[in-house]
C-alpha cells in the first residue's frame, strides 16, 4: 500500500497489549506508526491484521525537510495544534459590552500545508506537532480540527491520542469509547471525500519565492499572515514558476529580496504587460523593463506602470509581514476576493476548485474550540446555481438557499463544530 | 425658525463666529431650533429617493444648502465590516445603507454640489474607503458614480491631506476645549451627519451626533495613537483607551482634556465628548437612516437583547440636537429625559449636553415637525 492512501495512527505507547487492535477493526485506519519499544507481538498482531506498519518515518520540520529526498512521504513534525487565541474583551460592571473587537490570531497550519504541498513534488504530506504541554486543556474538538484541517488542505495528521483518552480506551471507559466512535466517524468522512485533495487552489494571487535560506522567514511569515486574513493565494517556487500558474492571477508577490531567476523574468515581464500586478523590493523590480511612472502615490511603494500593468516596488526592504500581506491584498484590491465571509473571525477559508472551473469548493476551518461556529453567511459576486455544506456531522450535504442581491449572491451557514466545506456550482464557467 | 448657520455664510466666517462667540459655561441664552422631517419609507427600494427628496424641500430645499459648495458626508460604518447581526446584513442592522447614501449623493448632485465626498473613520483600520467598501460586501462604484465629482476618505488618518484641522469647542468644552480631525472636515463647506437610528451601549442612543465620533482620527485618539505627533502608522484598534476609557491624553498635537481629573467613566466621558465634537465641527444636515436598523445597541458586539428590526422611519433636520431629539422621541424615549431615566440608564444625554454647548434645543414644544408627526412614526426600541 502506498502511503499516499494511509490514514495513520500514533500508536500510544502505553498500550502494550495487542488486544486493544480490536479499537481498529472496521475502521478507516489502516496504518500504525509504532513507537520505539511498542512489543513485537503487537506488530505482528497488527500485520496479521492487514495493517501497514511502516519502517520509522522521517519526520523533521519545516526547515530541514529535504525537499530533493526521495522519502515516500514529506513528515512535517512542527506544525501546531490548531488554536484560537483568545483576547477577550473586558465586561464592565453593568454586564454592557461596548467596542467592537478586532480578529483574533489563530494557531493554524494552513499556509505550511500550501507551502509543503507546493515543495513535495506530489509526495503526500503528513503533519503533527509536539504533544502539547497540557493536552487535556484542549476540548476534544481541537483533536478533530487537527484531522480536519490537514484533509483540508489535502495533508494527512496521523491521529494522536491525548493520555487521558488513550488511557481511557484502555479501560474500555464509555465517554472514552464515544470520543474514539466519533473520531472514527469524521477520518471516515473525511475518506469519503479525499477527492477534493486534488483540486486546484482558487486564487487571484501567486508569492513567489525560493521559501529557503535568507528567504525563508519572510516568504513564510507572508503566507502565514495571507492566510489569516483569508487572501486567498498559490505559493510558487521561483526556480518553477510556469505560465500556468499565472494563469487567472490578479497579482504576483515576489517576496525575496533578491533578482528574480532570469527564467522567470518573461514570464512576469509578460504578465504585467497584460495587466496584471507584480509587488516586489527594488532588487527584483529592476528586471521588469518599459516601466514608468504612474500618477498614484502609496507610502510604502513606488507605483510603476507598464503595460496595461503595474509594477508596486517596496521603498524599503520588507521587515513587517503582516504590512506587507495587508499591502498586497489592498493593492490587487479586494475586488477580486472570490469569497467573503461573515462572522468568521475564528475561521480561515482555503478556496479551492474543481478540474472544469464549474465548482468551487470553500473549506471553512473553526479555530474556536468547544464554540461552534454559529451565523456564518457567506457572499460571492459570481454567479452560483445551487450550494450545499458538507459537515463531518451530517452524513449527507445540506442544500443552501441562495439568498440574491443585486450583484451579489449569499448562503448563510448552518451552525458547524469545526469543518464546513461548502461547494458552489457556478452556473457560468469556462 | 432659526439655523445653526444661514445658508450662504462662507465656511471661514462660520468657524470665525464660532471661536469669537466663547460663550461663557454655559449658554443662558435659549439653545437654537430648526425644522425636522420625518417620512414614513417602507424599505431601500424606489421610494427612497423621492422620499429623501420631499424631506429635503420640506427644509427648505438642497439647493440652498449645497448649490456650489463641497459637502462632507460622514455616514456610519461602525464596527467591523465581517461582523453581523446573526444574518443581517450591517447595512439593514448597524451601517448607513448604500442606498440612502447614493440617494443622498445624487440629490446632493442634482441640487448643484461642486463636490462631494463620502468620510467614514473606517473600523481599526487605514484601508482607503473603497477596499473598506468592498470587505463589507458592497460595490463604491455606484456611490462614486452618484453624482460628478465624488470621492471618499478613511478619516482615521491624515488621508489625503497634508495636516490635520484643529476645532475649538465652544465654551471650552465639556471634556476636550478643542477637537483634531482630518483636513476634510476643515475642507467641506457643508458637513452632513448621515447616522443610524440605534441605542448605544456608552450614550443611550447613537444619532446624528454620536456619528460624528467616528470622525476623530486614530493617530491621535486611538488605542495606538503615538503620545507626541499623530505617527500615520498607528491607525488601527479602537478609540477606547483615550476617548472611552481616558487612560491617557491624545497624541500631543491635539489638546489634552481640560480636566484630566474628571471622572474616567465612558457612560460620563462619551455623552460629553459627542457633545464637544457636535459643538466644535457643526453638522449642517443631519438625516437618520431608520428603515432598517437594530435595537439594544449600536452593534452586535453589545451584549443583551438585540435585534434587526424594519421601523421604516427617515428624519431630517438642519440642526443635530433637534433633529437627534426628535429621533429619539421617534425611538420611543423621552429626549429630555436625563441619566437614569431610558435611554439615559447608565449615561449622561448628549441631547442635554450639546444643548448646553448652545448646539441645539431638544425640547420637542420648540422644535417644527414637518412631514410625519411623532406620535405617527413612533417606533418603540424597547417593548
């Protein structure tokens, strides 16, 4: 079996006997990382079973991952357990809340699982992060997030068990066995839709960078912060970069402070001239060539026009991500944001479509724990024919009314606990 | 009938008289009244702008208001743009609609103004007004293109401009003897307040005047304001340390408050910087959009009961005091009532206040209803 097909399971290492298999039969899972001192009668337990147990898997974080390796699998083991930071606002003694809040940050992976995806030349992707340091402070739903958000973006996170749960189902403890049933349930319901691993990320925007070395920090802090402010985007690696991924694209952000590869000059060269936007430091800006000035000012750039394009040079080199990313998503203007949510300050959105561009697929991501994510509305400009919500809570999709507005089209969300994935069928497409 | 300023005094002259008239803590004089509108309007469909436009020429006509002049309209975009009401959107809940603001726009147009521009201090943030636009969900260019000449300025910075505009308050003020904004409320010849009809959480109610709050710029009364020059890059968080809270003075290139020692409660400081800021930057059209809104607060962070309720109610009037009296007796409420009596629970009047800056009367005997009468437009916030 190839591991692309796995669902993986962190075999606890205080199980020691292999009659706890039994927790696997008519399971989705099919693969077990054993840890080092796991007693060899559960490994051959296992494999009389039909289940892969897999020679020690590479695992390394981001920064040490050899993307040329030939491993089978890219095992990112630096992620983080998904997260909301709460900063909550204080209540005076009248019970009146007053202010509105700003979004809260959120500990998520989405934009490492886009980078990793982006770098693994098609191997899968596996993600987990350090035990946490108080692993029973997070609500069970965390651990379901972790399974969600790593399907989302088309990953694999081996299931972990926290100790009390594991220990738990070692006891045959009933709140135990109901939280392992549930967590069965959603890795089958995830199965049930890997397909949409292999659809496209929708995107207006392409960063650009070789994400290593003197680059890696600030190209992965601006995909970080992209994500969070749900600016939907396509990493590329510079020395890759082809004219199919600037296919549909609004803008590129060359986020390295150094020339681009002469490879990649014609291909901007050309897109820019088409009307599209590059967002560079001076260095790379001096390639692009027919620039002149234009009439409009920005603090933080010189505006070059070229073409039917712009060219948008940094003044200074970038030292604050978060400006950078805000700066970019203003510049390509929000225009061209595909999707806008409502009331989803603790949720990110990875957009995605299908192969014939007739379907597209929002996976929305709840950051906030035991609070379901309640009133969601979501908005399009495009045209849509029908939408459904797909939640690992509801066997089947929910139908979405559209509700129509001049130039703009809404679906308000029924309430999810961590994961909606929701599809439009557009009734226009190429 | 009396005007806070005749039509056809220049601006410059209107700001001289303002400052020269100092008039002593506080006015003994009877506190000016105009003319209010008030017009039954179903929803934000064709009936808008011919109803907009009946107001209007019940007070006396756009035309003599903005016939070659530049108009300010700072409209109402409070909170941020991703949050709603459970569904609602923010313009049927707790934003000025696009709709009455088009409608404004095209009539201001039609009426002869030179120019106009649309002024919000957009929510924690210094996005130009037309991407903040756009994150709500709605498209600028049909407002941009509502009349010739229209733009649009986040006041939350210096924007276009090169300095900011200092108005001294009347009277020295309740809380700040003078107010910074940005340089288009110095610009404008003619200032509309184009608000929402809501309770609020710090100020019992949110009208015309509490609108105009939003228009103090975060580089000096934000939470990150720097302490000595407005620093263009602190445009972002709330206004609730320095203005709500009063933790600390304004960037120093505003006037500290008079009194730094007056007590440091928003439910006292709120009422009396909304009056301070109506004195110092006088609103000369003041319309409130009460078709669709919310009730139990001003935003659906507020705690409590709230809801998106339909009243189907504009008002109008040339001066803010008598024009938010009238709103808030439409609300349900009595505007001369004072702290402890609803919508004044917990919070001194604004109404009062400004009435005491001379701004405007709240006694409804005094003020001229024209259009629909209260009793007819009556809406009750809280049932």
């Amino acid at each position: 079996m190839s591991l692309s097909s796995s669902i993986p399971f962190e075999w606890p290492a205080s199980w020691r006997s292999p009659d706890l298999l039994k927790l696997l039969d008519d399971g989705p899972i099919n693969t077990l990382l054993l840890p080092e001192g796991t007693p060899p009668e559960i490994r051959a337990a296992a494999e009389g079973r039909k289940l892969e147990c897999p020679a020690q898997i590479q695992w390394s974080s981001l920064k040490e991952v050899n993307w040329k390796g030939n491993a089978p699998v890219v095992a990112i083991n630096d992620g983080v357990w998904p997260d909301l930071s709460l900063k909550t606002q204080s209540n005076t003694a009248d019970g009146v809340q007053g202010g509105p809040t700003g979004a809260p940050w959120l500990d998520a992976n989405g934009w490492l699982l886009q980078l990793a995806r982006c770098r693994a030349g098609g191997r899968p992707v596996w993600i987990k992060a350090p035990p946490p340091e108080k692993p029973d402070a997070f609500s069970f739903s965390t651990y379901l997030l972790a399974a969600c958000e790593a399907a989302a973006y088309g990953a694999r996170r081996p299931i972990w068990l926290p100790p009390l749960l594991a220990e738990g189902l070692a006891k045959s403890n009933a709140a135990a066995l109901k939280d392992w049933r549930r967590l069965m349930e959603v890795q089958r319901w995830l199965e049930s839709h890997k397909s949409w691993a292999s659809w496209p990320v929708l995107a207006r925007l392409a960063i650009v960078s070789d994400f290593s070395g003197a680059n890696e920090y600030n190209s992965g802090e601006v995909l970080n912060l992209s994500a969070r402010r749900n600016l939907a985007f396509l990493p590329v690696e510079k020395a890759k970069l082809a004219a199919a991924d600037l296919a549909g694209k609004r803008a590129v952000l060359y986020a390295d402070g150094d020339a681009m590869p002469p490879s990649m000059v014609p291909l901007v060269q050309k897109f820019v001239e088409a009307g599209g936007l590059l967002l560079c430091m001076k260095a790379p800006a001096a390639a692009i060539r027919n620039t002149r000035p234009s009439h409009e000012q920005h603090p933080r750039y010189t505006l070059l026009e070229c073409g039917k394009g712009r060219v948008a040079v940094s003044k200074a080199d970038w030292d604050d991500q978060f400006v950078v990313a805000q700066d970019t998503h203003l510049l390509m203007s929000r225009r061209y944001d595909a999707i806008r949510l409502f009331n989803a300050g603790s949720i990110t959105c990875y957009q995605t479509r299908s192969a014939d561009g007739g379907r597209w697929l929002a996976h929305l991501l709840n950051y906030a724990g035991r609070m379901p994510a309640h009133q969601v509305s979501l908005q399009t400009w495009e045209s849509i024919r029908s939408a459904k919500a797909f939640m690992p809570e509801k066997a089947e999709p929910v139908a979405l009314e559209i509700h129509r507005e001049p130039g703009q089209q809404e679906v308000y969300l029924p309430s999810f606990s961590v994961y909606c994935a929701v599809e439009l069928e557009l009734t226009h497409h190429a | 009938m009396h005007r806070h300023m005749a039509p056809g005094i220049s601006r410059r002259h209107f700001f001289a008289a303002a400052s020269a008239t100092a008039l002593p803590l506080f006015a003994a004089a009877p506190a000016p009244a105009a003319p209010v509108s008030i017009a039954h309007c179903p929803d934000y469909g064709a009936a808008l702008a011919p109803t907009l436009k009946t107001m209007f020429d019940q007070l006396g006509g756009l035309g003599r208001l903005v016939a070659g002049k530049t108009v300010g309209i700072k409209i109402n975009l409070t909170g941020s743009p991703r949050q709603r009401l459970g569904n609602t959107p923010a313009e049927l809940a707790q934003y000025t609609h696009p709709a009455v603001v088009g409608s404004v726009v095209r009539l201001m147009g039609q009426a002869g103004a030179r120019r106009i521009r649309i002024l919000e201090g957009c929510f924690a943030c210094d996005d130009p007004m037309e991407e903040f636009l756009l994150e709500v969900g709605w498209d600028p260019s049909p407002l941009l293109n509502a009349a010739t000449s229209v733009d649009m300025e986040n006041t939350n910075t210096l924007g276009k401009g090169r300095k900011y505009a200092r108005f001294k308050t009347p009277n020295g003020g309740h809380i700040f003897p003078s107010i910074m904004m940005n340089h288009s409320y110095e610009e404008v010849d003619v200032l509309v307040s184009l608000a929402k009809l809501k309770e609020h959480a710090t100020c019992g109610v949110t009208l015309s005047m509490k609108n105009m709050f939003g228009a103090t710029p975060l580089t000096i009364y934000g939470d990150h304001a720097a302490k000595d020059d407005a620093d263009e890059a602190t445009a972002r968080g709330g206004r609730g340390t320095i203005m709500h809270a009063g933790a600390r003075q304004p960037a120093a290139i505003a006037e500290p408050e008079r009194d730094p020692k007056s007590p440091r409660a928003d439910k006292y400081r709120m009422p009396r910087i909304v009056a301070d800021i109506a004195a110092a930057r006088p609103i000369h059209l003041a319309i409130i959009d009460g078709i669709s809104t919310m009730t139990g607060g001003e935003g659906p962070w507020n705690g409590g009961r709230l809801r998106a309720v339909n009243p189907g109610i504009l008002i109008a009037g040339t001066n803010a005091v008598c024009t938010d009296a009238v709103g808030t007796a439409v609300m349900g409420f009595d505007p001369m009532a004072d702290r402890g009596t609803p919508p004044f629970e917990r919070c001194d009047s604004s109404l009062k206040l400004a009435e005491m800056h001379g701004v405007g009367t709240r006694d409804l005997s005094r003020i001229e209803v024209v259009g629909v009468p209260i009793k007819d437009a009556v809406f009750k916030f809280r049932v």
